[in-house]
C-alpha cells in the first residue's frame, strides 16, 4: 500500500501536467498547450500598466476610453497574456456601454465564468482559462441570438486584424471572415 499511493500520485502529476511540460516543441501555436501565462515579471515588463491593472488585479479601465470600444475592423481577439483567442468581430456588438461587447465567444474552452461580489450584489465575471487574465463580466442583457452581453476590457484584448490572422498562427479563423 504505501508503494501505490507515490505511484498514484505521480501518475496523477503526470497526467494533470500540461502538455507543454512534456511536448517536443512542435505544438501549433494556437493549440491550447501554447497558452502559458508568464511569470508576473515578464508581465510587469511586456504589459502596460492599464494591462496589468486589469488582468492581473481584477480592474476596469475607463468606458469610452479604451483601445477597442468602437474598433470596427475585422478580425479576432485574443487574450493580451497568453494569446488565447477570445472572441471575433464578427460576435461584436454596439452596447452603448463604452467597453468592446460581443454576444458569445470565439472558443468557450478558452473563457470561464466566475461569480464575484465585488458590488455586493453578484456579477458573473469572465476570464480566460490559461492565463487567468481578469476580461471583463457576463451579462444577460445582450442581443439575440444568445442574449448575452459580454463587457470586455481593452486592455485585456489584444487584436488580430484579418490581414494577419494567418502570419500571427490564427489561420483556422480565417474561414470567418470569407464572403
């Protein structure tokens, strides 16, 4: 017995570990093993300050005052810490709220849904599953087809325009954009 248990927990270490531990390299750079979160001093030296804040404290940067508010441009979003896309223009929506809104995600397994109480009254918060990286909140205000509104802050976004999808390691998103 006391030769299982080492054995099942290493067994258990091993399966639980990411891929990108054991991987030769060769991953696709969009694959979900490539999503690492940096250690908080590479993100103190590649983020802005803004982008910390809000990916890293749980902040809100200012409505209306923000890189992607009223971006128009085709294109995805991905998470501005590890690259995880997020969601696509062709989701995004005018909210009136003066953040970026979409009405659903580009890939849901890379977005988790948390309850804060931040306001006192609960507010169902969104971050990105690698990472960790505060996004923004859930709500359940937006436009059909899915009635949900997802607030999203800037500067937690970084955007892939169309043009670059394929360059950057995003071409399985090119297939969005073809008229």
């Amino acid at each position: 017995m006391k030769k299982i248990i080492p054995t099942i927990v290493f067994i258990t270490l091993l399966i639980a570990m990411p891929s990108s531990v054991y991987s030769d390299g060769d991953t696709d750079s969009t694959s979900p093993s490539s999503y690492i979160k940096p250690t908080k001093e590479e993100l103190r030296q590649r983020l802005t300050p803004l982008q910390y804040s809000v990916t890293q404290s749980d902040d809100t940067e200012q409505p209306f005052n923000n890189e992607f508010w009223d971006e128009k441009r085709e294109g995805i979003y991905v998470d501005i810490v590890s690259g995880e896309p997020l969601f696509s223009s062709t989701h995004k929506y005018k909210s009136g709220t003066g953040w970026p809104s979409f009405y659903q995600t580009l890939e849901s397994a890379n977005v988790t849904e948390e309850t804060d109480y931040i306001l006192i009254f609960p507010r169902t918060e969104v971050r990105s599953k690698n990472a960790d990286s505060h996004l923004g909140h859930l709500f359940k205000d937006g436009p059909e087809p899915t009635g949900l509104r997802y607030c999203i802050n800037s500067a937690s976004l970084k955007f892939i325009s169309v043009n670059q999808l394929k360059t950057a390691g995003y071409e399985k998103y090119v297939h969005l954009f073809e008229k």
